[in-house]
C-alpha cells in the first residue's frame, strides 16, 4: 500500500487518528487499496495520521502527491495555489506523434485550405496513425456527468436519472430516463445513475476506438454525490448496497479495472442537473449554454 500526503484545506484529519481502528468497515475497506491520497488542513495531523497508520499496515510513504488518476498535480506555495492539469498527457502524446519543435496553432485548420479526393492518397500505415493521433485528442477532451434526482416520480416514487457526454466543449450523447427500480436513498439513485452512465461510457469508448484504431483509457465521470462515489470503490460487501440489482454492480468492475473515473463535483457544475428536474429558467439556461446547446436567437445577437 502506498499513499501521498497533501497539506489542503479540503477536509480536517482529526487528531485521534486511533479511532480507525474501533471502524471495522474503514479497516476492511483499506486491504483493498492499492494507493491513497491524503489531504488535511493541519500538517501536524497529517503527520500523526500517517504515523499511525504506518503502524497499522504495510506501508510506503510517496510523499507529496504529483499525479492523481493521470492528472498532474503542481502547487505554488507561495501564491498559495494548486493546480490540476493534463500536461503530462500532452507533452507523452506530443513525443509519441513527433511533433516537437512544431509551431502552435491558433485554429484547429488553415481557413485558406480546400481538401479534394484528387489529393495524395495516405497508405496504410499513415492513416493508421492518423486515427490514432485524432482519438488521442480525442480522448482528451472526452468527460461525463452524471446526476440523480430522488423519488421524482410522485406516482412510484422511482427516481429520474440523467447522464451527459462531453467532447470538446459540446454535448454528444445525453439521457433523462426514469430509474426501473426503486432506489431506497439518494445515494442508492445515483449509484444507479452511475452504472447507467457507465454503459455509455463503455460505448462511447469502443466507438472512439474503432474511429482512431487505438485504445482509449478510463473515461472521467463526475459525479455530485460522495455516498455514491464511495460505494462505487469499496468492493467489499457492504450493507448499503447489498440489497441492489446485481446488473448495477458491474459499476465496482469498471472503477476496479479502471475503465473509468469516478470524479466529485459541486452540485452546481454539475451540467446533467437538467436532465433530471424542472430547473429555474437562469439556471437552464446556464446548464445550457455551458453544454454546448444553442437557441437561434443566441446566434442572431452575434450576427
């Protein structure tokens, strides 16, 4: 087991770190953990909370954390900022297609460019790694969301899940479909929602694999829900969930193999809100715009 400490101010470790041990769950869930991440507000908890729980397990200290499920993780300690990005990805996707000492680009296309069928035809092998290079990008740019809206139906009290598919700043894929089960919590519908946005997830990448002939890695799905982002990675039987359709459990496989990401999100990014309840016309149309989806009057204001 290893794990990376990170001073942040996004949780409180609490100073009795002994008290893991009285919480028979939290210890059954760690055999599982092949590396985790720690990030308290206090360096002098942290500290303690490693310390014990290197006396509890076999443990490797990484220290300080710099990439997080392929995202690179740099901090100004004097600015006081962290910063998450993909540079590593790109500079590795740059190296891997030769394009070092190119020029960057600031369109996609040179806008005086005509392509005919009389050009130069590609063989095989360049149209190979030209699909390749394209899903890379492709890839790249590709997230989900999925959301969840408790007992919406007021006639079964099913739940209404809602997904969303974004590649390169626009929506390709969305759903909004009543749950076929009744889920007995929130968390539990959006556990459901989850394993539903999965299955696209699934498609979605077997399809880009077939454009660019390459394989694709995990697809990042945000999700508002903590609850359910920690059922999903806990492969232990655990008494929230046991009770749940088995078809939905297929969900622990992919986050286990790392086929996708499970990703927290605030409620009020979260862009597949729409697709699950009646919403306020400012928030809508803020949803919206933000996935891509214009009205005609949103292109006359510029024309």
């Amino acid at each position: 087991m290893t794990f990376h400490g990170v001073p942040l101010g996004s949780m409180k470790v609490p100073e009795s770190s002994g008290r893991f041990q009285e919480v028979p769950q939290v210890t059954e869930s760690l055999k599982w953990t092949v590396s985790m991440t720690i990030f308290a507000s206090d360096l002098h908890d942290l500290l303690n909370l490693k310390s014990a729980l290197v006396k509890r397990f076999n443990m490797e200290d990484m220290g300080e954390i710099s990439f997080l499920l392929g995202l690179q993780i740099t901090r100004d300690r004097p600015k006081r900022l962290i910063t998450v990005g993909q540079q590593k990805y790109v500079n590795d996707m740059v190296d891997k297609f030769n394009l070092n000492g190119m020029r960057p680009s600031h369109v996609p296309m040179d806008p005086n460019l005509h392509l005919t069928t009389d050009g130069k035809v590609l063989n095989s092998a360049s149209i190979k790694e030209y699909q390749s290079f394209i899903g890379t990008l492709m890839y790249l740019m590709l997230v989900a969301y999925s959301d969840a809206d408790y007992a919406r139906c007021t006639d079964t009290r099913r739940s209404t899940s809602g997904y969303v598919f974004m590649l390169n700043g626009a929506a390709i894929s969305w759903k909004s479909q009543r749950q076929k089960s009744t889920a007995l919590s929130t968390a539990e519908a959006e556990y459901i929602a989850l394993a539903e946005c999965a299955k696209e997830a699934l498609w979605i990448q077997g399809l880009l694999s077939e454009l660019s002939a390459t394989e694709q890695t995990a697809v990042i799905i945000y999700e508002d829900n903590q609850i359910a982002i920690k059922l999903a990675a806990n492969p232990t039987h655990h008494q929230r969930t046991k009770h749940i359709d088995v078809r939905y459990h297929f969900l622990r496989d992919l986050v286990g193999n790392e086929r996708i990401h499970l990703q927290y999100i605030e409620s009020k990014l979260m862009l597949a809100d729409a697709l699950t309840k009646p919403l306020p016309r400012p928030l809508l149309d803020d949803l919206r715009h933000r996935t891509g989806l214009r009205t005609k009057s949103d292109y006359t204001k510029f024309s």
